[in-house]
C-alpha cells in the first residue's frame, strides 16, 4: 500500500525477530511526504491514480485507510461528486469499521462537501478502515456513446477525502 500511495516515499522493510515474538510481521518504514493534499487516507481498493483535482472511485465499492495511535473522535472530510448520468441519481454511503456514519444521493452533478463526526466508539487503535458504497458505476465512453475513450468503471469523484482530529 505504501508504494501505491504517492504521498509516501519507501524507506526499509524489516523482517520478524526469529522465534517467538509479540509482531510476526514483516514492519515497514516510509517517509510522508505530503500531509497538505486534499487526500490523506491511504487507498486500499476501488481507486483511480490521483489526478490533478483529486481522484475517482472505480466500481460499486471503494477502500482506504488511516492508522490511529488512540481511541478519539475524528472527522471525516469529503467534498464529492458523481459521474453524472443523465436520468440517474448516484447515491453513496460512507462506513467505518462497517459500520454507517452517511449517505448521501445526489439531485444533480452537485458537489457534496461534508464534516462527519466519526466517533471515538468507532475508531480501533491501529489501522481503521473507511469504505463507499455506490449505486451504480459507468464508464465515461458508455455515458456519452463512444465520445469519450476512457472505459474506466467510474462512480464518485473525490476533491476532498481526509480524516483530521
């Protein structure tokens, strides 16, 4: 996840003491590198590459993450859009830890830009996980008949998606 990421840069993989330890994993260091960009949490599945705006969720669903070193109230920002669908209403619900904190259905192709509290009671220490849902996923070449060459499977458009304290 650390080598997709643009925002990290790579320093060194250790591996597990031998016999028994409390960590029999491999431990991973890596430099941040932009902690100002309007996406902070790292992408696990369902993403485009970054672009200059931001960045596309790709299907029906879409992963990311960030690490808490302790149990507190976070807040989730988002300012999003959908791909716009004449007669089609996007709709997403945003969970954490599979568990519902919004939803959210577009009228237009408006951009929704939100605060969500995600609480303490919700937040693990270590890695959580935020995760979209999305009611339908096209590509911008069906959307407009062949006009536009880009077949990726595109649902929502994310200007801003961070988790700040």
């Amino acid at each position: 996840m650390i080598q997709s990421n643009s925002a990290f840069r790579p320093i060194q993989c250790f591996d597990p003491l031998p016999g028994p330890t409390p960590w029999p994993y491999p431990i991973c260091v890596a430099e941040v590198l932009d902690t100002q960009g309007p996406i902070d949490l790292m992408p696990q599945e369902g993403w485009s590459g970054t672009e200059d705006w931001g960045v596309w969720s790709e299907g029906l669903r879409s992963q990311a993450g960030w690490m808490s070193p302790v149990r507190q109230d976070y807040r989730l920002r988002i300012g999003a859009f959908p791909l716009c669908v004449p007669d089609r209403r996007q709709e997403m619900v945003v969970k954490v830890n599979g568990q519902e904190i919004a939803r959210y259905r577009w009228q237009e192709c408006e951009l929704w830009e939100s605060e969500i509290l995600i609480p303490a009671s919700m937040v693990r220490i270590g890695w959580n996980k935020v995760s979209f849902e999305y009611a339908y996923a096209l590509s911008p070449a069906e959307v407009t008949r062949g006009q536009n060459g880009d077949r990726r499977m595109l649902s929502v458009g994310f200007a801003r998606l961070e988790v700040t304290r």
